[in-house]
C-alpha cells in the first residue's frame, strides 16, 4: 500500500505557527496560561473585558500566591476594584488552582509595554426608540421632497423628523 499523501499541500493552519510565539510572549510576562491573553472576554465577561486587560502576572520572593496586574482607565478604576474577588476566581477556574492571589489594578502601563497605548471598547450607544408620530414623518418628508438627492433627501428627513420629535415634547 502507497503512503499517504499530505493533503494540504504543504500549507500549515496559523495556529500551529503561533502557538510557540505567543506562549514565549505571554510567558515572558509571566502567563502561564496564555488562554487568560487571549480569550480574557471569554473568562471575565464582556463588560469587564470591555474596560480591561491583563498586562502582568508577578510572583513573590516566597512563591506563595501571585499578583494579576489588570490595565484600566482611571474612572473605571473603582468598578474593578470592588469585583476583585470575582475576578480573582474566574482567573483562578483558568488556572485550576489557587494560583492567583491577589489582583492590582492599574491605570497606567507597566514599564516596557504598549498596551496602555490603546483605548478600550467603548460602551455601546444607547438608541431610544420612541414611537414617532406619523403625521410628523408626512410633514418631515414633505419639506425634504423638492431635494433631488436621494441620499440627502432622506437624511434630512430624519432630521427634521427628529427635530419635530424634540419639539413637540
């Protein structure tokens, strides 16, 4: 019987060229886990992850506990504060151990990284969806028909819509 051919033609999948790089990174920071980089949405939440992102994991003289260090923004600084246990046993499931010990918060980068260079996902806009008055709509279209621009047309006819709108309040 022939051997088998290799059936991706010489092609290797990403994952398998980056693993190696990203756990020398991440270990180098003191990660042994790299899962808690790369899918720290998935182990904390959205919302926290959103206003976070773990920068370091240092380990005392004594080897007992270690120290998460979490980047923030100053104002979202004390939310995280406050959910530190929460955080500390969502890491700790990662780890299947007591590994981490304590969590600080900083809202500035450590020395020698650039993720205090990015700005944080920001809170999605809230959209208030009101009923709107037909009559408005009519009269908002009306005004903005003898435009000839579609585009332009219907753009100004959802601002005045919305102008009517305020106004009528």
């Amino acid at each position: 019987m022939p051997p088998r051919r290799a059936s991706t033609k010489g092609f290797k999948r990403t994952s398998s060229l980056l693993t190696g790089r990203i756990r020398s990174a991440s270990e180098s920071r003191g990660f042994a886990q790299s899962r808690l980089l790369t899918q720290w949405a998935e182990i904390v939440g959205k919302d926290i992850a959103s206003i976070s992102r773990p920068v370091e994991v240092g380990y005392g003289r004594g080897g007992m506990g270690a120290t998460l260090t979490l980047l923030t923004t100053g104002s979202n600084a004390p939310m995280l504060e406050m959910q530190k246990e929460q955080l500390r046993q969502k890491v700790n499931s990662v780890y299947g151990y007591n590994a981490i010990a304590r969590i600080r918060v900083t809202q500035t980068a450590a020395t020698g990284f650039a993720e205090g260079q990015f700005a944080f996902d920001p809170a999605a806009p809230v959209q208030n969806k009101t009923p709107v008055d037909p009559a408005l709509r009519r009269k908002a279209t009306e005004v903005a028909s003898p435009v000839e621009d579609a585009g332009l047309r219907d753009a100004l006819a959802r601002l005045g819509e919305n102008i009517l709108n305020k106004t009528n309040r």
